[in-house]
C-alpha cells in the first residue's frame, strides 16, 4: 500500500513539472529561458566528453614521470657551453 501511495505522489509530481514546464513556454521570456537550459545540456555534454580525454592524458604523464625518476641525475642535467669573452676593441687613436 506505501509503495502504491508513494509511486502516485511521483507520479504526480512528476506530472506537475512537465505542466511547469510546458506553462513556462507560454510565459514572457520563458521560451529563451528553455532555450537557454537546453544549451546549457549541451554545453556540459561537450565538457563531459573533453573531461574525459583529461584522464587519459594525466596516465601518460604519470608515466612519463616515472620513466624520467628513473633515469640516474646526470642524464637529467644540461651542459651548457661558457660563453667565450668578445675579443677587445682597439681603441680610437
């Protein structure tokens, strides 16, 4: 009997939202306001997807830091070159 009586209360609930929304049309401005909400789906489908592509790269710099620790330090290290003094100028005579 609850499980009956609680499945109407969504039901009606639910109902309700759907004649929200379909009033909300109706409403000045309300159209863009639907439209907006729509694009806003969109647009955090579209980040979901990029998210996503996020995990795959920080497994290949996870593992790009592990390749590089083990390497020994003098690898890691650049050698530069000194820089070789300018020859000097004669001065005006």
């Amino acid at each position: 009997m609850a499980k009956t009586q609680q499945k109407d209360i969504f039901t009606r609930v639910q109902d309700l939202g759907a004649e929200a929304l379909q009033r909300l049309a109706d409403v000045p401005g309300g159209s863009k306001l639907v439209d907006m909400a729509n694009e806003t789906r969109t647009r955090l489908d579209d980040m979901q997807k990029r998210l996503r592509g996020l995990d795959e790269l920080e497994k290949r710099v996870a593992k790009l830091e592990r390749e590089l620790a083990k390497k020994p330090a003098t690898a890691r290290r650049r050698t530069t070159t000194a820089r070789k003094p300018a020859a000097a100028k004669k001065p005006p005579a």
